[in-house]
C-alpha cells in the first residue's frame, strides 16, 4: 500500500511540473499606464503686506513625492507670446532694487513668496498685484529622463519644458484665486 501511494504522490508531482502558464504582453507605446504631466495656471495672485507677500496655490488634486514641481511667473507679454521665468527668479529694479520670486512646496500646495533688499510695501503694484503663474508637473517616471547625458531640456525655457515632455498647452488647468 505505501509502494502505491509513493508511486501517486511521484506521477502527481510529475503530472503538475508539466503544467505551466504562459504570459504574453503586448507593449502599446500609446497608453500611458504612469500619471501626466500637467499644467496648473494661477490668476490674479496678490502679494500684499497682509499676507506677509505670500501666497499658498492649492494644487487640484496631490502630487506624488516623486514628481518634479516647476514654477514659472508670467513676466510679460511680447506680440502676443507669453515670456515665462522658472523660479526662483530675480528681477533687478531701477535704484539698485532686487525683488525675489520663490516658492516651496508639498504634495499638496506650493507657496509662492517675494523677498527683496528693499521695503517690498515700496514695491509697485505692477509687480506685486494680478500675478500669474504656471506650475508644471512631471511625474517621476519622466523626471528620471533626465539621467540620460545624451537628452536634456533647458528648463528655464518653458517651451522647451512643454515639448521635451509632450504637454499640450492648450490643456492647462485654469485657477483663478
């Protein structure tokens, strides 16, 4: 009895080697199974003694921490073209003035704040009142693009940003504070 159930339990062992599952995958380069990049636009943002010239920008949704957050500041507007300048970003005024444009952020939020070498409730409105800026977020998996030395994108040049990442500016999420 114990030679025929040795013999059972060896052809069941053999048996279940035999069986294997085989998988296939199919790359389709045209789903994106990583979050996108995106573009969230914050209008009329006000610095004012008041808030301490700062500002919070809730982002619509969180962030992961993998992902890389650029800030751009709408510095002016040339025969229709937007100029955008990552921050941190310093503008030399007349009279010696130096006013700073930076941010910190969480997965939730940026802060967007002025410093200066001057008094910034001096500053003028212009510069201070119905500012507009853009933050750009690239997942992780796309940041990581960047360690390869033959590809890099300048991104100072928000256009360059935009094509090197295949965003669509035409989609950019639009908050008015």
């Amino acid at each position: 009895m114990k030679k025929v159930i040795l013999f059972l339990a060896l052809a069941g062992m053999a048996v279940l080697q035999s069986c294997t599952k085989e998988e296939y995958y199919v790359q389709d380069d045209s789903y994106d199974s990583d979050t996108i990049s995106e573009v969230w636009e914050y209008t009329n943002v006000d610095f004012y003694y008041g808030n301490d010239f700062s500002v919070l920008l809730n982002f619509p949704h969180q962030t992961y921490t993998s992902d890389m957050i650029l800030m751009y500041h709408l510095y002016d507007v040339v025969n229709g073209n937007d100029i955008w300048r990552l921050l941190p970003q310093t503008y030399y005024l007349n009279g010696g003035g130096e006013l700073d444009y930076n941010f910190d952020f969480t997965t939730y939020d940026a802060n967007v704040f002025l410093g200066a070498n001057f008094d910034l409730n001096t500053l003028d409105s212009s510069w201070s009142q119905n500012q507009i800026f853009r933050v750009v977020v690239i997942p992780g998996y796309f940041s990581n693009k960047m360690a390869t030395p033959k590809e890099s994108v300048d991104f100072t040049d928000y256009e360059a940003v935009l094509k090197y990442y295949d965003i669509d500016d035409s989609k950019v999420t639009k908050i008015k504070l």
